[in-house]
C-alpha cells in the first residue's frame, strides 16, 4: 500500500511538473512573440512616422527601458499578487499595450508607438520577473540552463514567426511606397499614403490583445502550483544577516546580462534594416531577423543536448563568447550576405547566454532570489541602450552599418570574463 502511494504522488509530482513547464513554455512563446516583433517595427515606423535612423531605434528604447523602471516594482507586486495572479496581471497589462497601438496608428504619432512599446514592456517586466525563477527552481540548479534552453526554443520559435506574420501584413509593398513617397510632393496625398499605411498594424495589435486576455484568464484559473524562495540549510545561514550586496559573482552577472540583451537584441532587431543599407530589397530582408533566431535554436538544441551530460554551463558560456567576437570580426570585415549572415549567426553563439547568465548570477541567493531575480531583468536595459547606440554609429558617414556591430566585441569580451572567473567572485558555492 505504501508503495502504492508513493507512485501515485510521484505520478502526480511529475504531472504536475509537466503542466508547470508547459505554461511556462507558453508564456515564453508569448513573450519571444512580442519582444522580436520590434524588428519589423523598426523599419516599418522608420518610413510609416518618416523617422531618421537613431529616432527609429528608440523603439527598442522604449520596449526594453520599460524592464529597467518596472523590475522591482515587479518584485513588490509578485510579493502581493503571487507568481500565478502576477503573471496573470502582466498578461493583462500587454493586452493595454497592445491597444494603445490603434490611436497611435490612427493619428500616426510616434510617442503613441513608443508609449504602447513601453507598457508592454512593463507586462512582459512582471512575466519575466516570475517566469525565470521558475525555470531555474522547478529542478536541479546544475541543469537550470537545460531547462532555459528548452524555454529559449519556444521563445525564439515564436520569434521566427513573429517577424514574418507582422512583416507579410506591414511590410508588403514598402519598396514602392517609400518610392512612392519620393515622387510625391503634394502634402494632403503624402499624408494619405503614409495613414494608409501606419493603420495595417491595427489589426494584427487587436487579434494580440485579445489573445493575451485569454491566456491571462487561463493562467489565473490554472492548476500552476506558487514557487517558494529558494532556502537551503547552507543558504539560509549564509543570506540570514547579508544583503543582496554582498554577493559581488551576482553584480558581475547582472552587469554581464546587461551587455549580453545589447548584442542580442542588436543581432535581431537590426538586420532588416542592415539588410536595406546594404541594398537588399525589403521584400527579402524582412526575413533577416528570423535566420538569427534560426540561429538560436540550434544552439538552444545544443544546450538542451550537451549541458550538464557533456559540458558545463559555465564552460558553454566562455566557448560561445568567444563565437561571439569571432563572429562579430567576421561580420564587420566582410561585405554583402557575408556580413548579414554572420550577423545572424551571432544567434547561435547568443543562444546559450541567457540560460547560463541567469543560473549561474542567482545560484546562492537564497532568500535574495526575487529581488536579484528583478536585478537581473533591469539588466535587460542593455537591449534599449545599446542598440541606440548601434544606431547612432551607423548613421554616422565616418563608420556606417557594417562598422559600427564592432561595439558587440567589449560585450563578448566582458561576458567571457564573467564564465572564467566573475561567476565565482565572492561566492561560498564557486571557489572551486
């Protein structure tokens, strides 16, 4: 009898793992949808609001500033709310940005545009701030990238399709209107083309919204169990008198994500237009910013395979740095579809950065693990600044498109340093 009921809890333990990981698979689907949505909305805005090159970069500004300003007010409403009704709210929260997109599109603004980026944003700050430790929590802290990488291929799956659904609605035809555009001098039929335009995005933002209503609803009245903060004997005794501050291996990492969402989101949200500076038509460069995240699930795939049975998530981490300067070299030395896939294949040597980055900065933490979980996300300002910076390089004549990705060399380097030897600065668990 009693080996009876020890099956049947773990058969339950294990369903009830499985429906954990599913949902949290499709949160991660959810935002891997709507974060690489903003590489078709770069390009799109840039013509639709007649925007220079930095202006139209301000979109990855707004979106990713949002996780900066919103990560600890994160952390206080997850404390309130709990994961599950947090999560939940945050969905809810996507849904109002997503509708602020019909009258920015109605009275063409761009301000409209960048408000709605930035609420979003914020939903997706709170999704974060509580799916990630999830992830982490749900099993073993050694294979936590495994797990990650599992997540990281739904979210770049949604973003391989993200880009082309949006970019076959906005996209289509932009050649001609941009051509159009040129030839027009009469202000009354310019302002037409361009309102005609700006109103393709109202449709798909309405279909989101009320997809995030539903999938906010289904989270609210799932069977999604509250994950507790991590606390180990070793760990309470450690955590019980130290700040958050005392753990300098964690700063490294949050300055490490920093730089590592700059050269991600730069690998992504960049290339369309890269792909436009380099001559490429738009009809075939709106589908640059999917070969990065193709990308990214192979090397997700080989996280998934090879981490921890064949090698360490610490070890991974350092290889794949250096990908990523050899990479970027290559890119910036190179010309034409050289250059453009050699962007992309950052995505493979991004891929295994996130699901590395984040286990190895929180391993320790203890009862500091929602507050350094929110740290970690305001590090996920570098995908605002950074990018911005790529994009005032680039319109400069004296460096162009094509120099200015060198800025991606400092980021690789200082995420090298933190899988040699910032990940164990400090830390009890790391002196090995």
């Amino acid at each position: 009898m009693q080996n009876t009921d020890a099956l049947d809890q773990a058969g339950q333990k294990r369903k009830n793992y499985i429906l954990s990981i599913t949902i949290i698979g499709i949160l991660f689907f959810i935002f891997g949808f709507v974060t690489w949505l903003n590489a078709t909305l770069i390009p799109f805005l840039q013509t639709a609001c007649e925007l220079t090159s930095f202006e139209s970069y301000l979109v990855t500004f707004a979106f990713y500033i949002s996780y900066f300003v919103m990560a600890l007010p994160s952390s206080l409403v997850l404390k309130k709310t709990g994961f599950k009704n947090g999560m939940a709210l945050g969905l809810l929260i996507m849904a109002v940005g997503a509708l602020v997109f019909i009258p920015a599109a109605n009275t063409r603004t761009y301000t409209w545009f960048l408000l709605g980026l930035f609420v979003q944003g914020t939903g997706l700050a709170i999704l974060q701030t509580a799916s990630n430790p999830y992830v982490t929590i749900l099993g073993p802290i050694e294979s936590a990238a495994k797990r990650i990488s599992i997540m990281g291929v739904a979210n770049k799956f949604a973003g391989i399709l993200s880009p082309i659904i949006l970019g076959s609605i906005v996209l289509t035809g932009i050649d001609k209107i941009e051509s159009d555009l040129e030839s027009i001098t009469d202000t009354v039929a310019r302002a037409g083309l361009l309102d005609e335009l700006a109103s393709r995005v109202i449709l798909p933002y309405i279909v989101m919204a009320v997809v995030l209503v539903i999938m906010a609803v289904a989270v609210k009245y799932s069977a999604l169990p509250e994950i507790e903060e991590e606390e180990d004997d070793h760990a309470s005794m450690e955590t019980e008198n130290k700040s958050i501050f005392s753990y300098p291996y964690f700063w490294i990492g949050v300055t490490t994500l920093f730089f590592y969402l700059g050269a991600e989101v730069i690998a992504v949200d960049t290339l369309i237009n890269y792909g436009k500076s380099l001559g490429f038509g738009i009809d075939e460069a709106k589908f640059f910013s999917s070969f990065t995240l193709v990308a990214m699930i192979v090397g997700y795939f080989f996280g998934i395979i090879a981490i921890p049975k064949y090698i360490s998530q610490q070890k991974a981490l350092k290889y794949f740095a250096l990908l990523g300067v050899l990479f970027t070299f290559v890119a910036v030395v190179s010309k034409g579809y050289t250059s453009v896939l050699f962007v992309a294949a950052l995505g493979f040597a991004n891929s295994i950065m996130w699901p590395a980055i984040w286990p190895l900065s929180i391993d320790g933490l203890g009862r500091h693990i929602k507050l350094g979980s929110a740290f970690l996300i305001m590090a996920i300002a570098g995908g605002a600044t950074i990018p911005l910076l790529y994009g005032y390089l680039a319109g400069l004549p004296s460096v162009g498109s094509t120099l200015a990705y060198s800025i991606l060399i400092p980021c690789y380097l200082i995420i090298f340093y933190f899988a040699t030897w910032g990940y164990k600065v400090g830390s009890w668990k790391k002196t090995a």
